[in-house]
C-alpha cells in the first residue's frame, strides 16, 4: 500500500509538532496516536518507534521519517485488526499466538507466559505515573491477557530486532548460538529497543 496523502500527513505534522522545530519528538508523537480509544500510545512503545525510524539519531523525526513511520503503523494496525476477531481492541494470548505463528515464530506457551507478563509489567509501571492518567482505565486488571494495539506493535518489533540479531550469530541457522557474554551484552545495548 502507498503512503497517505501527502497533504494529510503534511498538517497532521505541522498539528503535532507543537513547538514549530521541524521534527517531532516522543511527547508530541505520543499526542498524535491512540489505540483506537482514549488511551495513548505506552511511552515506551513511542520511544522504541522514534529511534527505529530517527535516521540522523538525534531523538527527533522529521517529516519524511514521520511519513514513514504512519505506514509502518498503519500495516501494523490493518494487521492487527485481522487477529482481533472479536473487534474487541484488544487481542488475547491466543490471537497474539496466532498473529506470531503467522509471522513465522513457533514459540512454546510458556514463552507467551512471559511475553504477556513482561507486556503486563510495561503496563503496570505506568500505572504509577500520576492519578487520574489514562493508564487508571486502561489498565485496571493487572492480570488481564489482553494486548493493546501499541503493545502489539512493542511485541511484534522487539521480537522481529532480537531475531535479526539472534541470526547474525547463528552461524548454521539451527537456532542455537554460542556467544561471549561481552559480546552478548554489545549486542543486546547496540539494539535501537
């Protein structure tokens, strides 16, 4: 699919780009998306998407990156809603586990316990910003399966990132690797996540 007009995005930037810098950072980008709801974007999830799209590192994004990162999010949300059957806003353990096996990853349900609790960590660590945040609602069942829309997206990237890099040491594709653990620590704090 092509990009949206460029008119559309044009003044969706200039609307976001409160301080007329010419590039947008975490906080105005954040004022710009939802997750369909009232409930932004978790900053974590933002952050992890200026610097996959910030081509000049300097924390910010320009429009032309911009552009760029609302087609990534726009497939991302069509693809996201072809796993929520219940049009619900939310996918549950077993949409998440079907969008990811169609992706291609064969993971154990034991690794979607986690994936889901460190999901439900994220989430709980912004329950603790200040009362009356978005988060209250958004969140009021810590133990709640559910995955957001931006949660999806934070699921979906970091895992696509540490497999790229898995891959650049498993040398016969078998999926195991021997690494040094300073290379292993090199690898982990080099990843744009």
């Amino acid at each position: 699919m092509s990009l949206p007009d460029q008119n559309f995005l044009m003044q969706l930037f200039r609307r976001v780009d409160r301080d007329n810098s010419g590039s947008i950072n975490a906080i105005e980008l954040q004022s710009a998306l939802s997750n369909g709801t009232n409930i932004p974007f978790n900053p974590d999830t933002v952050k992890m998407m200026i610097g996959m799209f910030d081509n000049d590192n300097s924390g910010t994004i320009d429009f032309k990156e911009f552009a760029s990162l609302w087609k990534y999010i726009d497939d991302w949300q069509r693809c996201f809603r072809s796993f929520d059957r219940d049009n619900s806003g939310s996918i549950d353990r077993n949409e998440l586990k079907m969008a990811l096996t169609a992706f291609g990853y064969r993971l154990s349900d034991q690794f979607y316990d986690v994936l889901i609790k460190s999901v439900q960590f994220r989430t709980n660590s912004q329950m603790n910003a200040p009362k009356h945040s978005p988060y209250d609602s958004a969140y009021s069942n810590p133990n709640s399966s559910k995955v957001l829309f931006d949660e999806f997206i934070y699921i979906c990237c970091k895992i696509q990132t540490l497999t790229q890099a898995f891959r650049q040491f498993d040398y016969q594709q078998n999926g195991v690797i021997t690494i040094k653990y300073e290379d292993f620590l090199s690898l982990i704090f080099s990843l744009k996540i």
